[in-house]
C-alpha cells in the first residue's frame, strides 16, 4: 500500500493554523483518487472549494489535485482536460 507523503508550501512549510485540516484535505482527495478520475475529483474539488466551511481542507484537497495533474502532464505530456474553480487559484 503506498504512503501519502505531504507536500509542503514553497517556503518549505506547512502552517500550523491550517495544518490538521489542510492536511486532511489533502489525505481525503488521495482515498478518492483510488476510486475517481482526475476529472471526477476536479468536479469534487469545485463543490468542496464553494460548499466547504474549512478552507483549509479544500486546499489540501486542491493541492493533491494539482500535484496529479501536473504528475499527469509531466508523464504523458497532455494537458488536465478540466481546470480548477476560478476562486481557488
């Protein structure tokens, strides 16, 4: 079974404040991904990043996404074929 490593924010950090939900985001959007497209968990992460109370956690969700996404394009050379939600960028 592989392990969820987490990433850190560009200086290297996970804030404390946001850390427990951000990270609980982040290990949500990995179980999904066992049984959902990245698509499937694009749509997901546009409801999670509008109906949400912690936005926290919807970025630790959107934070997976992207890493796939980009680990998607880095592999394959194709591009994601659904963006993220405008508000979440």
């Amino acid at each position: 079974m592989p392990t969820l490593t987490l990433a850190t924010t560009p200086d290297g950090r996970i804030p404390a404040a946001i850390s427990l939900d951000w990270a609980t985001g982040r290990a949500d959007a990995y179980d999904d991904h066992a049984t959902l497209t990245l698509d499937e968990l694009a749509v997901r992460a546009a409801y999670i990043a509008d109906l949400h109370p912690s936005l926290a956690y919807a970025q630790g969700y959107i934070a997976y996404l992207q890493g796939e996404q980009l680990s998607q394009h880095l592999i394959s050379g194709r591009t994601p074929t659904r963006d993220l939600p405008q508000a979440v960028r």
